[in-house]
C-alpha cells in the first residue's frame, strides 16, 4: 500500500504543472465561461476530465505505445486535433456580440448551448490532442512500476480526472463571477477574437510539432 502512496503521489506532484499550465484546455473554459455561462463552462470541465480517462485507458492497456511509435497513427491524432482547433479559432472569430445569460435568463434560454454539445467541446479539444499520449505513457512508465495492479492504475487515473476537473470548475467558478462577466461583457466580440487567435496559434503550433 505504501508504494502506491508514494507513486500516486510521485504522478500528482508532476501532473499538478501539466494542470495548471496554459493550453487549449484553459482556453476552451475560458471562453465557454465568458461567452456562455458558468453552466457550459463546468459541464466543458467534465468532458476534459473524462477524455483524460480516455488517455489513460489507452495508456494502461498499451495502446498509447503503439501510437507514440507509429508516425502514420501519430499524424491521424495530431492533424485532427489540428482541424478541430483551427475550427473552433474561425467559429469564435466570425462570432458576434454575445448576450449574456445571466441578464435575461428567459429570453435567451433557447440559445443556451446544449450539454451535449458543451461537454463534447471539452472532450474533443482534449482528446484530438496527442501530447497526453507522450505525456500519459512517459509518467507512467517512469513513476508506476509494471507490477501495479491495472485496478489500480485506473484509480490513479480517477484521481487525476477528478483533479483536473476540480481545477477547470474553479476556474469556471471565477471567470463567472458577477465582477467578471461584467467586466467582460463590454469586450464580448474582443474576447471572441482573441480566443479564436489563441485557438488558431495553438493548431499552428500542434501542426509543427513531430513525434519523439
């Protein structure tokens, strides 16, 4: 039992960086929050966390292994996640001034986004993404030892989701605040702009990157 102490959190201290560091991740619970609600933002965070289950699973059952040593596997994920991203960036660019829900809760009911659609956001931006398959098979082959048990690799994994998830909501939490959508709700369409930038730079930068 000790042991899987010491790897959990041996996995915990290296994925609290991977957490906190900005990439598409934030930037879709950013703008979900500002341009859709603090609802859309959370449920957003859920679909991250779950993909992030996605990639441990394949991970732990090894198929992140022969992803990572297949160029022809590795250019599927990445050119995927590289249309997904610039797709998003143009849709938020050619966005207009966004109404806020919190103004007219009625009014603009039928024009909230849907669950669905809300947590498949957050699931593409995180699955069509190939860094976790390196970043996944890396920490866990160099901090969980090959005889853990696979029940208890995916109870690393949970924890993990749940983190990640913790840390999106926290995030959906603030950038919902009543200070802070009213501070951005004057900026709607500069906020749009910048978001399908960022988005449209990070499918960029996923373009030019090759597998180790």
């Amino acid at each position: 039992m000790h042991q899987y102490v010491v790897e959990l959190a041996s996995l915990m201290a290296i994925f609290a960086f991977a957490i906190v560091s900005p990439g598409a991740d934030l930037a879709m619970v950013m703008r979900q929050a500002m341009v859709h609600g603090r609802r859309e933002a959370i449920i957003t965070s859920f679909g991250i966390g779950t993909s992030l289950m996605f990639h441990v699973t394949y991970t732990i059952l090894g198929l992140g292994l022969i992803i990572s040593q297949s160029i022809y596997l590795f250019n599927i994920v990445k050119w995927l996640g590289v249309a997904y991203l610039i797709y998003i960036g143009i849709k938020a660019l050619r966005a207009g001034k966004m109404e806020l829900p919190e103004v007219s809760e009625n009014a603009v009911a039928h024009k909230r986004q849907s669950a669905l659609k809300s947590f498949t956001l957050g699931f593409a931006a995180n699955a069509l993404n190939p860094k976790p398959v390196f970043f996944f098979l890396s920490i866990f082959s160099t901090v969980v030892h090959a005889h853990t048990p696979v029940m208890i690799k995916f109870g690393y994994g949970i924890v993990m989701a749940s983190c990640l998830i913790a840390w999106f909501v926290g995030v959906s939490l603030f950038m919902t605040t009543p200070r802070m959508r009213s501070a951005f709700a004057s900026a709607s369409q500069w906020i749009d702009r910048t978001s399908g930038v960022v988005f449209i730079a990070l499918g960029i930068k996923l373009a030019t990157e090759k597998a180790a």
